[in-house]
C-alpha cells in the first residue's frame, strides 16, 4: 500500500503536505485554542507536521494515518526529533474508512478528502471518531476566481470547474450540512509558492541523482512543465484552506 510514486518523489522533502507554511499551521492551532491534552485524529497525515509541532506545542496526543510508508516513517522520526514520540502515533495505512475505536476532540483530514470522495463525504467519516463538541477540520480547495474555461480548470489540475467551490459557497455547503463554520485558516500566494516551488529543487535534486531510473522521464517532463503550469493557472485561480466545523 502506497500513493504514486511521483508524490514520494516531488514532496519527500516536504514536512506539509499542503499549502501550509508552519507559521499557518501554527495560527491554525492557535485559533483552535488547543489545551494539553486534547485528543486529535488526523486521517491523510502526511509527514506528521500538524501532529507533532501541535503536541510540542499544545500538549496534545493523536494518531495520524498515511498510505504513504516513506512519509509515515519521516513523522515517525520527526516526533523523535521534537521530542513527542510518547504523544503521537503514526500508522501506515488506509485512512479511506478509518474509524478511532476512542472518541476525539478534533478529527481532521487536511488536504486529503478524496478518501471518502470529498469534502462532505469526509465530514461524514470524522464525525463518526468525533466526541460530542468536538470540531471537524478539514482542508480543501476553492476557486479564487472562477475560471473562465474548462481548459483553464484542467491547468489547476482539476477535472472540470464543477470539482470547485467559490469560498462563500463552499463555506455554505457545509452550512446546508448542518455544520456551523466556527474558523478558518486561508494559504495565500506565498504560502503556494513554498508548497509548490519546493517540489522543483526536489525533483531537480532527484534527478541529478538517479539519472538512469526507469522513471526519470517522467521527473525531467514534470520538473520542465511545472513552473509554468503552476504560475498560469494554480498560483492565479486556485484557493486553499482548513476549515473548522461543528455540528448544529
């Protein structure tokens, strides 16, 4: 069990997974008003950032699970590196499904909803390891502007314009769901800069030291395409968030 090996290649020296610099990650953390203790499920968990700087940070305990085994093993050593490996679990599996067997406080999936395919089936699956009061995260895109073709919505690396909400109806749908919007926490350019434009001196990196690998062709056509895809259409349509929900 495994994501493609092209995500292992491009984001292997990400410690985010998402378009989160660690100063958004930790405004996020902050404007949940985490306590020691409180309990967190994160299903898509990538290399643990949220997780650990969280347990550095607040005290809190949880559990991350990834289908990625080479990013499971790095939050594995980023707990030890901070210090929290006694507060956090990390499991590689799948978190399509996944269900606590104890009750959280805040159970999140960050960037990863197609797990249960999308936003609001993912609701659906935390809410099942949610305690009572507790809050929902859960990160997902928007259009910053609506594209004006379905070209255009392609070139976000989205399947059609309709995949996308605009932010107020985003923030409306989970409304129509019952959920009360309680915070957000936005990326903004810079922040996909940083997500983004990492992965270029990866691949770059990669393919210096692996010329001969049978899948270095499709490294060098991805690192020659992606700046420019990424400038035209991601950087000037596409929007990203974390928003936080509670039940009504």
């Amino acid at each position: 069990m495994d994501i493609p090996r092209i995500f292992n290649i491009t984001e292997s020296a990400h410690h985010i997974h998402n378009p989160f610099t660690p100063e958004k990650l930790a405004t996020l953390g902050a404007a949940l008003r985490l306590e020691k203790g409180t309990r967190v499920l994160d299903l898509g968990s990538g290399s643990g950032e949220m997780l650990c700087t969280w347990a550095r940070d607040y005290g809190v305990i949880g559990t991350g699970i990834d289908m990625s085994r080479l990013f499971t093993e790095q939050a594995k050593l980023r707990a030890e590196e901070l210090g929290v490996a006694d507060q956090v679990e990390f499991i590689h599996g799948d978190a399509a499904g996944y269900v606590s067997d104890e009750k959280v406080d805040v159970a999140a999936c960050v960037g990863a909803t197609w797990i249960a395919g999308g936003a609001i089936g993912t609701i659906e699956l935390l809410a099942q390891s949610l305690r009572s009061g507790g809050i929902i995260l859960i990160g997902e895109p928007y259009w910053r502007q609506l594209p004006p073709t379905e070209d255009v919505a392609r070139g976000c690396l989205a399947g059609a314009i309709s995949d996308f909400l605009p932010l107020p109806e985003l923030l409306a749908s989970f409304g129509r769901h019952n959920y009360d919007v309680v915070e957000m926490v936005l990326a903004d350019q810079d922040s996909w800069d940083r997500y983004e434009a990492a992965k270029w001196l990866t691949m770059r990196r990669w393919l210096e030291a692996n010329p001969d690998d049978e899948f270095a062709k499709d490294v060098r056509d991805k690192l020659t395409a992606e700046p420019e895809r990424y400038a035209a259409y991601t950087r000037e349509y596409l929007g990203w968030g974390v928003f936080a929900l509670m039940t009504r």
